[in-house]
C-alpha cells in the first residue's frame, strides 16, 4: 500500500498506534472498501484478521500461551525491551516451540504416509489442525506458531464483532509489500533452519505466509478462506516486526490496524447475516455453529 491515507475526513488516525479510527460503522465499511481498492489496483495479495479487541497483540496463540505462563502476561501486553530483546528469551521461546513440534507432538503415521503419497506437508497439516480445532491440541504449550488469516474481509469481521464488548479490529495485509515470504518449503524444513540459526543467535527473519496448493480437504478452513502467517521470531508480534519493515521500504505501508467502533455490534452481526456469515457457516462440523 502506497502513499495511503484514509477517505473520511473524519477518519482519525492515532498518532502512537498509528490505527484507523472510523466514527461509524459505514465509514468502517467506506475504509475498508478504500484499503482494498487500493492493494488491488496493484495486483497485491491482501489477506485479513479480526481481533475482537482492539488491544490483543499479532501474536499466535503459541507464544501467548508461553508469554502467560512464564510471564502471566495478557494477550495485549508486551515485555519489557530488556527481555524481549535477550538472545536468552529467543533461545527459550524457540526451544519450546521445538520441544513440542519434535518431541511432544508429531505427524501422525497417516498424515506421513499422505505426504508421501499425495505430497501434503504432514507437519502443516498438524498445526493447521490445531489451529482450527484448538481443543484437539492437550499439550500445555497450546498453539503454534502459525496466526490465521483470511482471504475474505466478511471473516475478518466476523472475528472482529464475535462476541466483542468494546472496540474491535480488523487487520488488513499488504501481503505482497511484506517481499518474497510466500513459502513452498515444507514446514519440517524450516523447523529445522530455525533450530540451526536461532541456536546459533541468528535473526529468523520476518513472518512467513503459507497456503500450500496441496491440503487435506477441511471444510472450516474452506469456508474461512485462511491463509497462515508464522511468527518466525517469537520475541516479537506480527505488527511489530511488520513496524520495523516499513522503516526499510521506503513510502510503503505492509498492512493497516482499522478499528471496529463499538455500539455497532448489531448492525454488523446484520451486514454478516446478510452475507451468510453466521457460526454455523464458519464452524460447518459444529453442532449449532457452538
């Protein structure tokens, strides 16, 4: 996204956070329109996430997990500088998320022998599966370090609006802007790369984007239309080491916080009632969408 500013003169731009702060619901709907158009006229890929709290971090639920359990952190807070820049937190984070991708769980003997035979990623498709059925995931180190996106604004919003008291978001990614991170190499792959440079003290780079044209048929993903991001180095969220790209290319901004303002959870729960987005078409295994 290029030189771009909002359509609403009364769109306010938070200076700090540097957030999109529509006065109404229509106006988040012109906003989001305008972001669109604008990565389209490009040729950009752009993909979406909905936080149902404007606050919550672009984190995965991996490093959430470790983050309140070691720290007793929130999803919307950040370590200090000190930690999060130690070589030792980086060590500990990515070791966990080794230890449990490599030792505690692993592909299945099915997901292997479809790897072999149709060419599937078999570790992909474990976390994609924990992603989307997270109940399915007993470790104590829930998650992984995939964050899940989509390719449709309507699933955004709904994750945005789910369930919200307060202002939400909407994410929207300039997925081309972020440079060459659409990945083909298999996950186990780059599992092992993160154990040899991230041991070693290396840097492991900005997030990676996976939609393998290969997957396990999975009717919830299909309907949500998602895309996954790995949060590569686990120190820091999406939207911080997204921050630090920016400052790199020059007049280009890699994606855009645009608030959902609250006291208008009905008329959007409607606009995506009209659309068909209701529980049951984003949870279509779910008993009444649950």
């Amino acid at each position: 996204m290029k030189n771009i500013l909002p359509s609403h003169p009364s769109t306010y731009i938070d200076p700090k956070s540097e957030d999109w702060v529509p006065r109404s619901f229509d106006n988040f709907l012109s906003e989001l329109d305008h972001i669109i158009s604008a990565c389209r006229k490009r040729g950009s890929l752009v993909v979406f996430r909905g936080h149902n709290r404007r606050e919550w971090l672009l984190d995965s639920t991996f490093v959430r997990s470790c983050e309140a359990a070691v720290f007793g952190l929130p999803p919307m807070a950040r370590l200090s500088i000190v930690i999060s820049d130690s070589i030792e937190l980086h060590r500990v984070l990515l070791n966990l998320l080794l230890l449990k991708f490599g030792v505690l769980v692993r592909p299945s003997s099915e997901l292997e022998a479809l790897e072999e035979k149709n060419g599937i990623d078999s570790w992909f498709e474990l976390m994609k599966r924990f992603q989307q059925f997270p109940e399915e995931d007993l470790s104590n180190l829930k998650g992984s370090h995939l964050l899940d996106w989509t390719q449709s604004p309507e699933i955004a919003l709904y994750f945005a609006n789910y369930r919200r008291s307060g202002e939400g978001a909407v994410y929207i990614c300039d997925a081309t802007a972020t440079g060459k991170t659409l990945q083909i190499i298999p996950v186990g792959d780059i599992l092992n790369k993160m154990d040899k440079d991230g041991n070693a003290g290396k840097p492991l780079g900005c997030p990676l984007l996976f939609y393998p044209q290969k997957q396990i048929l999975c009717k919830r993903a299909n309907n949500q239309h998602a895309v996954y991001f790995a949060q590569m180095d686990l120190r820091y969220d999406l939207e911080a080491q997204w921050r630090l790209r920016e400052k790199e290319i020059e007049d280009e901004k890699i994606f855009i916080k645009l608030v959902l303002p609250s006291g208008f959870e009905k008329e959007v729960e409607q606009y995506l009632l009209d659309r068909g987005i209701t529980n049951s078409f984003i949870y279509p295994d779910e008993i009444n969408g649950a």
